[in-house]
C-alpha cells in the first residue's frame, strides 16, 4: 500500500493509493497560502523523526497538544477530559507513541470534534488509533479531502455530546465553523474556537475573518450571519487554535466588546 502523504504548509493527509494533486486544494484557497517554495509533502514517518508533541496543562480540564518544532499550521489540538468521556478538539499531524500513551492515561478519547478544514489533518489516523467517531459540521463535507469511515457529519446550529458539552455552529471562517461549549469549569463555562475566532496579541480583541493570513475580512451579510448565530453564546474562559491564545474570567467581556465594533464598523 502507498503511504499517505501530508502537505507540510497545512498539514492536510491525503488518502494513498490514489494520485495526489498538483495544489493541495485547502492551501491554494484565499483562506490559505502556498508558499514561495511551492507545493511540497511528508510523511508520517519523517515527522516521527524530526517532531515530538509538547503536552501541556491549561487548566483543569484541557490539555494542549503541540508539535515541536511547528510544523504547518502550528496549531495546537486540545484535550478535553469529561465524566462521560475525552474529546479531543481539532487536530494536530503527528500522533506519537508518547501520546497515545499519555492519552491514553487520562481515558482515551471518545469523539474528535473540528473548529473548520485547516485541522483535519491527519484526522483518519487519530480515530482509527482510538476507535472513535470524527464530528464534522455538513457544511464543510466539501473540504473533506480524505473521507474516512469514522467521520460523522452533523447539520443544525447545535450537536449535543454528553455532559453538557455541545458543539456550536457559527459560520464565518468556513461555512462549516464551529466552536466548542463546556459547561463544567465556570458559571458560564469555557469556549473552545480554534480560529472560528481569533485572540489578538493585545488579548483585547477577537477577530473573525475570512482569512487570517491573507487579511481578508468576512463580508457584512456573513458577518452578520456569524453575529446572529452567536448571539446566545455565555462564557467566561477562551481557548484558541494557537499557544498563548489563552482567556481567563474576562473573555465574554472582550468577545463582545469586539462584536459591538464589528456591528459598528458594518453599519448593523
């Protein structure tokens, strides 16, 4: 069997045996880039090589995954720990022994949840190691480059899991994006948003946008539509897609500070 391949500038794992595109589809898109040096891809194999995950604690409940050195996207997969079983929060490319084992330590996982495409990665990989199920939002099956047995597609503004835990359509980034509610660490709890919203370095703002890299802003219909699907959202801590994307007590307060400026700027 030929060995799958990943594309090194999002990650993205493409299904073998089968010919791989000249452009990864989800980089030569505005949301993401190609880089100067074009179009290039890895193993599983050689990252297993040149990359560790450092695992980190980011409160009670969550743990960071993240390769070292950054590879790709650089983002980081969370860990949910709950009652009724581990979820764990977007994806990351590498999958070591080292953590399966610590993954493994804490309850395994029973359910993958995605943010949007640009964490799909090696997503297949992921759930056949664990032997569960992949939520994916109906609206993004068009970016599923490599369609899996696990993947169960979702539609609606809500999916409920267990424990109070629910994921939340709201648009914007991707038509598909999502972010994660748990109800169990604070009054209002805690939002997972991989880059469905993204925390300035000031910690002041969140921004929603069609692309981050490229610095291109939703549409006002879109915005609008991501506002309406939003609007019930209470939280009081924030965890992003990337390191030191970190809220705590004061996030509910800085997301809608920064909604007001987008209706604002929008004219809504």
């Amino acid at each position: 069997m030929t060995e799958s391949m990943i594309c090194t500038t999002c990650g993205t794992q493409y299904p073998p045996n089968q010919p791989l595109p000249e452009l990864c589809p989800i980089c030569n898109d505005d949301r993401q880039y190609l880089p100067e040096t074009g179009q290039n891809w890895t193993r599983l194999a050689e990252l297993n090589k040149t990359h560790q995950v450092r695992i980190s604690q980011l409160s009670a409940q969550i743990w960071s995954l993240k390769m070292q050195p950054d590879f790709a996207i650089a983002n980081r997969a969370l860990l949910v720990q709950s009652p009724g079983g581990n979820i764990l929060w977007d994806c990351m490319p590498l999958l070591d022994e080292q953590t399966e084992d610590f993954i493994r330590s804490v309850g395994g996982l029973k359910a993958i949840a995605f943010s949007h495409p640009h964490y799909y990665t090696t997503m297949n990989e992921w759930a056949a190691r664990f032997a569960c199920p992949v939520y994916i939002h109906e609206n993004d099956r068009p970016w599923i480059l490599y369609p899996g047995e696990a993947i169960r597609l979702w539609n609606g503004a809500r999916h409920e899991l267990w424990d109070g835990i629910q994921i939340i359509h709201t648009g914007g980034h991707f038509p598909g994006s999502c972010v994660l509610h748990l109800p169990s660490e604070t009054d209002r709890g805690t939002l997972l948003c991989g880059d469905s919203l993204l925390l300035s370095r000031s910690k002041r703002h969140l921004a929603v946008m069609f692309s981050y890299p490229n610095q291109i802003l939703l549409p006002r219909d879109e915005f609008a539509a991501f506002d309406g699907r939003t609007a019930g959202l209470a939280f009081d801590n924030l965890h992003g897609a990337f390191d030191h994307q970190d809220l705590t007590g004061n996030a509910m307060t800085v997301f809608t500070t920064s909604m007001q400026r987008y209706r604002d700027s929008y004219g809504l």
